[in-house]
C-alpha cells in the first residue's frame, strides 16, 4: 500500500511542478531541440514578446514595413525601463545595437540573442550605464523561405533561412541604395538609437581553419581617428582577449589573398553598401563577427553569445570614453574640410600575425577525377602568415559650403531626411552661381548587381554656372554631424554614391537632338559665323583622322559645341555651392 502524501508534500510538488514548466517556457526553441535547431521568425517573436510581458526592463518595438509585409522589430533592454531614446542619450547612457539574421541561413546570432537576453533579465545583469538593442530577425522574408540546403557548405542547423529576401535582394549590400523596404525600417531604426557600438551576426564561407569565430571591425583607416584609436588599441584587444579566455580564440576575417590563407590575408573594406559601411558614416563602431561555416552549430551559438556578452561588457565598462569619443567625432566631422571618396590597399605595408590552420593539400577528385584542394585536419599547424590591412585615399575632394538639390529628386531627399540630415528649403525662386559637375566618363558593369548596373571610375569636369534653382528646392550644408553620409552620397566619385548606384541615370541620355539634313545648313552657318568653333574642329580633325571621314561625327561635333547643345547632358543635377552666399531659406 502507497504511502499517504501529505498537503504539504502535495503543495511542494505542485509549486515545483510550475517552476519547472516556467523554466521551460523560458527555454529557446534552440536549446528544446537539444541545440540542433534554429527558431523559427514567429517563435523568436513569441519569445521575445513574452520577455516583453514578464520583465519590465524588456519592451519590444516595431518600426516600419519590411517587403514580407511584417514590421520590423527591436527589443529593447534598459535596467531604468527607460524607452525613450532621447531621453536615454540626454541621461549619458551608451547604445549597443545588434542585428540578426541579415542573411537568414547564418543564424546564430538569432538564438545567441535570445538566451543572452533572457539571462540577462533574469539574472539581472543589466548595466545602468547601457542600453541593449536587438532586432531579432532582420530579413524576415528571408526567413520564411527556410530550407536546410541552400548553404551547401554549412555544417546545421537543421534547416534554416535563405540569403535573399523577397525581392532577392541580399540585405547587407542595401544600406546606401535602400532598393528594400527592409533597409528603410533598419535605418529608422538605426537613426532614431543612434547607437555608439553595432553589430551584425554572420557566418563565413571559405578556408578551413581551426577557429569557431572571426571578426571584422569597421575598416580602421576610414573610420574617425578618435574611434579608431579606441577600436584598435582598446576594445578589439579586449574582445581577442575575452574570446580566448571563454574557449574561443579568434582571428581576424580570414580573406585570403591566395586560394588558402597560407599566403596571407586582407582587411575587409566595407563601403557603405554594407551595414558596418553604413554605420561608419555616423560615426559609430561597427563589428561584423563571422563564425565558421564547417563547425558544429551548437559552438557556432556559443561562441557567438559570449562574443555578445563581451561586447557588453566593454561598452559597460568603457562607457564614458566611448560617449565621449562618439561626441568629439561629431564635432570634428562638422568641422572637417577634406573627405576621402576611395581607398586602395597598401600592399607594401603588412603586419604578422599567428595563423592556425589545417594543412592544404591536394588529392583526386572523385567527381572530375582532376586534382582537388581539401584540408586535412589530421595537420593542424600554427605558422606566422601576413596579413595586409593598411588602406590609404585614392580620392579626396574639398566639401562645398553646400549642396543645392533641385525638389524633383524625391529618393535622395527621403533619403537624406531619414539619416538626420538637415536640410532648408528656398523661400523664392533663386538663381544662384554653384560649381557643377559634367560626367565626362564612368564605366557600367555588364551584367546586374543587386539589381543595379553599378557605375565606377567616374570622370569629372568642373564648371562654374548661373544656375536656376526654384521655391521648394533643397538646400544642404555641410557643417553637419552627418558629413559622411552627406558627402559620400551625393559626390558621383565616392564608391556608393547614389550616381554610381544609378539614381541619377536619366542625365546621361540627350533628350533633343537634330535632323542631319536640316542641320547641315544650320551647321555650316554657325561655322561661317564663329571662326574659333571652325578652328576648334579643324584641331579636332587633326588630332582624330577619323573623324575626317565621318559626316555625321562632324555635325555632332559642331551640335555639341554650339548654343543649340543641351546643357543638362550628362551635367550631375547636384549643385555645390563653394562660397556662403546669403539665400532666403525656410
């Protein structure tokens, strides 16, 4: 016969019972599925929603439309349950911004996340000098489409998201040119915390190598000296430092120059097409951790949580230098006279740094029966390789007083709107004097990328006009914070400006032209009337025989040299005002 149990016994194990159901509500999806599993975008959502409900120090915001037509969403951790951003950087507090799930099938920083902010709540390790902000996942349209074979690399989980979004766009080359309503609700986002420290969860593709985790700062020689100094002399030692004592040594982004690492690696150079690009622009620190594609996920997920929680703590700690780096930058760059457009690569210039790696070797394939590249991880070596990370201005420009924007480009003032810059419009109709840029060459790629036929090597000349500007236009002055964004958008040179993204195409077609026939005589008469247009095409021909031979080359010659010529041929519709001139602005 069974012992009685007595009311007591019965409440112990009924309290216990819903202790053990509540520690498993709290449990990730990852972790039920014994770490062999990702969530899924609705349960991450649940999950955070449900942090939400049971911590005052979490609340969940959504911002804007994505192109899967589900609003993004930020959870925010703050220890005060202060929300407000204004309010938390008026009281001296730091944002750390984290954002997953850019690419849907790298998704450890998804479940990383998660625990890291339940454990956060619930042991209560919030800092009070530090807001943590987390945008669970960033392409959701990505995330539906979830398969467990579209990384054909990848070592799990399971099944998992996939790179484009629903437009087939990839997220992480859409910061500047915001084809997708996805990088329009980020960089809300991102405009409105205006966070000191950011950083994006990734997984490479690549060589083998005995590291779980790699890291690429924000380039070192195009961010802000102020940021620069502190990122490479204090916080990425810290991190190198953190990761080793957690298990997880580290080693920078392995971009090999060769087909193995063996010869050495590169820096990254983020251009702002990309998130830590773009968050360079406003003076913040940007990181993009990569962990390595062919180890088990459930050490990819770790690595990437105590990565986190090291960034945490450095920014915990190090929060009034931080702040006040951030403050100078700002001042400075408001200041600044000259900015650099492009950056090339010192190849000279390499430092040494402790590699370890997998012996490359080469044996038959069994599919082309040619030889193949594999690495044997029976031959794990420590050697010294070079790592090249030094980049030097290939453009620099003097910034203008101020752009005038004609009201007609409607991308490029929302654009410009919603990265904080300032920005005046003519009370009346002006005509005003401004250096204007002809684009004398550039080249197109051939075929499309990310849905743009990408411009480079743009040619300018330079010509003073009396411009019309009309009521409504917009004027913006470069005395701004956010000069970078301002300048490297809008000056056609710089690597992502919004001309070589083919915002501005239109300019380069002639909309007028002439009918050979009538324009012979028309021709012929300006040449009779105007000696040095007849002399200037002699020289033409001189220097050109070609040009001798072909009629209609030398009535195009004299059209485009004479009053008849449309102006706004190829002429950047972009004005810079190089003198302060007084304008009536509202």
């Amino acid at each position: 016969m069974a012992p009685k149990r007595s009311p007591t016994n019965c409440l112990v194990l009924i309290f216990s019972f819903f202790l053990a159901m509540d520690a498993f509500a709290q449990l990730t999806p990852y972790e039920i599925s014994g770490k062999k599993e990702t969530a899924t975008y609705h349960q991450v959502i649940q999950y955070y929603r449900d942090l939400d409900r049971d911590y005052p120090q979490a609340k969940l915001i959504t911002c804007g439309i994505t192109d899967s037509g589900e609003p993004l969403h930020v959870l925010v951790l703050s220890k005060e349950q202060v929300f407000d951003p204004v309010a938390i950087r008026k009281s001296g507090r730091r944002i750390l911004l984290i954002n997953n799930g850019i690419h849907p099938g790298e998704p450890e920083g998804i479940d990383a996340s998660m625990m890291l902010a339940r454990d956060l709540l619930k042991n209560d390790r919030l800092s009070q000098n530090t807001v943590i902000c987390i945008i669970p996942v960033y392409n959701i349209d990505g995330s539906f489409n979830r398969t467990g074979t579209s990384r054909a690399n990848q070592n799990g989980p399971v099944a998992y998201g996939f790179r484009g979004n629903g437009r087939n766009y990839d997220l992480n080359r859409d910061f500047v040119k915001t084809d997708s309503r996805n990088s329009r609700a980020f960089q809300e986002i991102f405009n409105t915390w205006q966070p000191e420290i950011f950083v994006d969860t990734h997984t490479s593709n690549g060589a083998d190598y005995q590291y779980v985790m790699t890291l690429i700062p924000t380039q070192k020689d195009k961010l802000h000296p102020l940021l620069s100094a502190y990122m490479t002399k204090t916080m990425i030692p810290s991190l190198y430092e953190g990761m080793k004592n957690s298990g997880y040594e580290m080693i920078p982004y392995v971009n090999s120059v060769e087909e193995t690492p063996d010869a050495g690696i590169t820096g990254f150079l983020e251009s702002p097409r990309f998130s830590t690009g773009y968050t360079a622009l406003h003076n913040t620190i940007g990181f993009m951790p990569e962990t390595h594609m062919l180890k088990a996920y459930d050490k990819r997920v770790d690595a990437t949580y105590k990565l986190l929680q090291h960034y945490i703590d450095i920014v915990v700690r190090d929060a009034g230098v931080i702040g006040e780096n951030k403050r100078k930058a700002d001042e400075q760059i408001a200041r600044q006279e000259r900015f650099t457009l492009e950056w090339k690569l010192n190849d000279k210039l390499a430092d040494d740094i402790e590699f370890k790696g997998y012996a490359a070797k080469q044996k038959t394939s069994e599919v082309s029966g040619l030889d193949r590249l594999y690495y044997d991880r029976n031959a794990p070596y420590t050697k010294t390789i070079k790592q090249w990370n030094n980049f030097e201005p290939a453009v620099v420009i003097d910034k203008p007083v101020a752009y005038l924007i004609p009201q007609a480009w409607e991308k490029v003032i929302g654009l410009l709107k919603l990265n904080r810059v300032k920005l005046r419009r003519l009370q009346q109709d002006t005509e005003v004097e401004a250096d204007l840029y002809y684009i004398v060459d550039y080249k197109t790629q051939p075929k499309p990328y990310e849905g743009h036929y990408l411009h480079s090597g743009v040619k300018l000349n330079t010509v003073k006009q009396r411009l019309q500007f009309y009521k409504g236009d917009y004027v913006v002055y470069t005395d701004q914070p956010v000069n970078r964004y301002i300048i490297e958008t809008l000056e056609p040179q710089a690597t992502d400006s919004f001309f070589n993204w083919n915002f501005f195409d239109s300019i380069l077609s002639m909309k007028e032209h002439f009918s050979a026939y009538v324009f012979e005589d028309t021709a012929a008469e300006l040449l009779k009337k105007d000696p040095e247009l007849k002399a200037k095409l002699e020289q033409e021909k001189a220097k050109n025989p070609e040009l001798s031979k072909n009629a209609d080359a030398q009535l195009d010659f004299v059209y485009k040299n004479s009053d008849y010529y449309e102006k706004t041929h190829c002429r950047y519709p972009i004005a810079r005002l190089v003198k302060d001139i007084p304008l009536k602005l509202k």
